[in-house]
C-alpha cells in the first residue's frame, strides 16, 4: 500500500478575502484523492493566529489556499521557505509582483504587454497635492479605482466623475496606501489559467466572464445564482490562442511557477487584448474559472490539485532549492493529537482554536471567535 501524502491546506488568513479562502479550502478538501494524500486543515484566524504550528516533520507538503494580502503577496511564502516545507504555487517574488498591481504594471511594461492606460499615486499625493483632477488628468472616464493589494473585487469601484472619484478613492485607501486607477474600456472580460514549472508551463482555454452591469464585483463572484462564465469563451481561433500565449508571456514575466490566473479585456471592435493582471492563488471554489477553465481543457480538478502538489514537491527537490529549504524528511506523528485533523476547528476550554476534529463537516466550525 501506498503511504499517502500529508497535505497541510492552509486557509483564512487576516485579510479581506478571509471567507473567499474558506470556500476555497472546502472545495480542495473535497477533491483530493483520498488514496494519495492525508489533508491536514490548518486554519488562520482574522488576528493571525494559526491552528497548527507546522514542522517539517509533521507535512510533506503545503497547500497555502490564502488570497490576498498575507497569504498571496509572498508573506506566507516566504514563512513556509524559512521552515523548510516545500509547498503549492509562486515563490515568494511572483506573489509579491503579481499581488502589488503598480509592481506587476512595471513589469508588464518592461516586457512589452499592452494594458489600458492606467495611473497610480499613493495616500500621500491625494492629501497633499492642490489639484486631485491632475492625477487622473491622462485618463477618460469612467475609470476603475483600485487598492494595489487585494483582490476578489474588494474595495474597487467604477467612477464618472470627480465626486464619485473621491468616494471611490477614500474606499480604497481603507485597504491600502497605493491605488491604481485604470481607463474604462468597452470591452468582453475573458480569463486564461495557467499550469507548469518556470521552463514548460502550460495555458488552459480561454474562458468569458459573464458581466451584469458594467463589471463583475464581489457579490457577481461569490453570492450571485447567475453563472458567471462561458467555458470555454467564443472566440475567433487567433484570439484564443493570442490570450494563451500572452498568458504565458505575463506568467514567464513575473517569474511564475506551479499556477496563476492571467485576466484579460478583449476590445472586440479593435481586436485587442488587454491584460488586467495577474493572480497567482486564484479562487478555488466550486464556480472557479480556473478550475473549469482545466476541466475544459482535459485536467479534471482532481488531477488538477495533484498536478499542483507534484510541482511544488518537485521544486523543493531541486538542488538549488534544497540549500535554502533544508533536508525534507518525513517522520511519523508520535503526538495522537496529530491525527486525522479533517474536522471543524476544536477549541480548548479558554475557546482556542486548537486541532482540527474527524468528521467531514470540517468547515462548519470555522466561525471566528
């Protein structure tokens, strides 16, 4: 018999995507083989505390399911290579480029791939500058004002004039010190996943979004019934393959490995493409494109997730990688707490979170304290 995996799927997280990871994590649970792997749910609470403190003698390998800043921006990233365990996705560099939309617009520009005109300015340079309309001067409207660093539509707003302007930016600037602020542009939203290692990676079908209104926000996303997306997206031949091959020039660009999900505006009476950006841990729920957008292309979600794990499990056997990750050995839990921990979070008397318990309701106790 073959002995099965440790998989530790990290999910919540202190940023505003919090419940978006939980759903994540439930549909990953969900759908990894049984008979290759034993999942480990490892929850952070709002406050940053985590449920299990990982060693590498406990996991083979981690499934960090976070959006957003702290578990998306090459934070977690970062922590999990100081420790030693190998895990799913971008290294510490790709997240944090890809999560920083003004960081990630320089790259793009540097290699050459076409956005829509766009501006950014920080906190600062609202409150002191005497003329706010200069800032967005290059611009016409409407316009999309967005925080730098977050993702799943948070804290983004469509805009057409000055006092809608100054709404929208005091929204964003509840989510972070630097806003970027995109050119409207009619345009058909499509989407590309990509899959594979830093050399080889792969592009899945394109696929629509389905917008109500004029853009798709939060509750189009997570709480609305309508179906969100074409798969795979109705497009001439050319198109497709041009949104394939420049998913993988902006993958390439900021250094992907293992996944990513690369957006796009299709300008159809121009016939041209726009990258948006880039997300390098997109959702994983039940409606992602990502996931559907794979199914499509042949790689049903199950084989999808294993495909994931053995990327990351290859990188950290890579000799180059091994020096910064240490010796990855395995060892079996002798502490009975560390047994099957697929359940809801347990508390302690004092109402800690602690493990989890081994029942398959295992996200029906994720309620913050």
């Amino acid at each position: 018999m073959i002995e099965r995996l440790r998989v530790a799927v990290l999910t919540g997280g202190p940023s505003a995507e919090h419940e978006v990871s939980l759903q994540s994590a439930r549909a990953v649970l969900d759908a990894l083989p049984k008979e290759r792997y034993d999942p480990v749910l490892v929850v952070i609470d709002r406050k940053g505390n985590w449920s299990l403190e990982l060693r590498r003698s406990m996991i083979d390998i981690v499934f960090p399911v976070l959006h957003g800043p702290f578990g998306e921006d090459g934070v977690v990233q970062g922590h999990l290579e100081t420790l030693g365990l190998p895990y799913v996705g971008c290294g510490v560099l790709a997240s944090a480029v890809a999560m920083d939309k003004t960081a990630m617009r320089r790259v793009f520009l540097a290699e050459g791939i076409p956005m829509t005109p766009h501006v950014w300015f920080t906190e600062h340079d609202w409150i002191t500058t005497t003329d706010r309309g200069g800032l967005v001067k290059t611009l016409d409207w409407p316009m999309y004002v967005k925080p730098a660093n977050m993702g799943s539509s948070i804290g983004i707003s469509r805009v057409t004039s000055m006092a809608e302007l100054h709404t929208a930016v005091e929204l964003a600037f509840g989510y972070d010190r630097v806003l970027v602020v995109e050119q409207g542009v009619v345009a058909r939203e499509l989407t590309c996943g990509v899959l594979g290692d830093h050399d080889t990676p792969d592009a899945s079908v394109a696929v629509e979004l389905n917008i109500r209104g004029d853009w798709l926000d939060y509750e189009g996303k997570y709480l609305s019934d309508h179906e969100i997306a074409t798969v795979p997206a109705a497009l001439p031949e050319p198109i497709a393959e041009e949104v394939r091959e420049m998913s993988l020039r902006a993958y390439r660009a900021i250094g992907g490995y293992g996944l990513a999900r690369v957006d796009f505006l299709y300008e159809e009476h121009t016939r041209r493409l726009y990258v948006l950006e880039i997300n390098t841990m997109p959702g994983f729920t039940a409606r992602s494109v990502y996931a559907r957008g794979w199914e499509a292309s042949g790689l049903s979600y199950p084989d999808l997730l294993s495909r994931l794990i053995d990327l990351g499990l290859a990188r950290s056997r890579n000799p180059r990688c091994r020096r910064a990750l240490g010796s990855i050995t395995r060892k079996t839990w002798q502490n009975p707490h560390f047994g099957y921990t697929i359940g809801p979070a347990a508390r302690n008397d004092r109402g800690e979170i602690q493990n989890g318990g081994g029942d398959q309701t295992y996200l029906a106790g994720l309620v913050e304290q």
